[in-house]
C-alpha cells in the first residue's frame, strides 16, 4: 500500500508539473506576434497574388485576394497557429524562443521572416505554375 501511494504521488506530481508546463493561447500568440507571423503570411499572401496575378483580369484578382485574405490571413490562422504552438512547444521553449527574439540578434534574425517567407513564397508560386502548365492546362 504504502508504494502505492507513493506511485500515485509521483504520477500526480508529475502530471501536475506536466500540465503546468503548456504554453497559455496568450503566450503563443505572443509569440506568434514577435516571431512576426503576420507579416510573414502578408508577405506570402502578396507573393503568391502576384505570382497567380500575372495574366488574371481585374475581377479575378479581386476574387483571388479575398479567397487568400479570408483563408490564409493572420486572421484567418492566428488561432490554428496558436493551437501549433502550444501542441509542439514546451513552454521553457517558448520563453526561450521570445527571450532570444527580444535581444538584438534575435531581433535582426526575425526581421528576416518576412523576406525568407517572400522568397519562399515566389519558390513555391513559380513551382505551382509549372505544375499547373505541366498537368492541367493541355498543351496545343
């Protein structure tokens, strides 16, 4: 009985030291926030417009910018982001995450989201668009 208890003790502890180690949606969306998410999605957002605008009349570029805004904007995904974060991360990792972003070198390195997220973004599109040509447009 008595390593019964003791078990059930540790495992307790344990679970409570567990749980208190989750990262709260409000850190993660800090986090989110400093890691500079919104700008980067804008950027990939305005990436891939240009890339799918390229021969599109005026009526589908309106149309392709509110599909993208209204599905892939930092508005859209904040919350399935947060939900990321919190279900990869510890929250020591977090706070060391933020601690790091918040000096000047971390500062410097996530400045640069944006433009590593733009580049990306102008990789994948042109990929896309081969894909696109290659496959589902019939070749004459």
């Amino acid at each position: 009985m008595k390593y019964f208890i003791w078990f059930f003790a540790v495992l307790l502890a344990s679970a409570i030291a567990s749980a208190a180690e989750n990262v709260s949606k409000e850190t993660a969306i800090e986090f989110l926030q400093l890691s500079r998410m919104e700008q980067t999605i804008d950027a990939s957002i305005k990436e891939y417009e240009a890339q799918l605008h390229q021969n599109a009349a005026p009526e589908i570029k309106k149309q392709i910018h509110q599909l993208m805004v209204g599905t892939m904007s930092w508005a859209a995904t904040k919350d399935d982001l947060a939900a990321v974060v919190i279900r990869l991360y510890t929250k020591e990792e977090i706070e060391a995450a933020m601690a790091f972003m918040k000096t000047p070198l971390g500062a410097s390195f996530t400045a640069k989201s944006e433009a590593f997220a733009r580049e990306y973004a102008a990789i994948i599109s042109a990929r896309m668009n081969r894909v696109i040509e290659e496959c589902c447009i019939q070749k004459k």
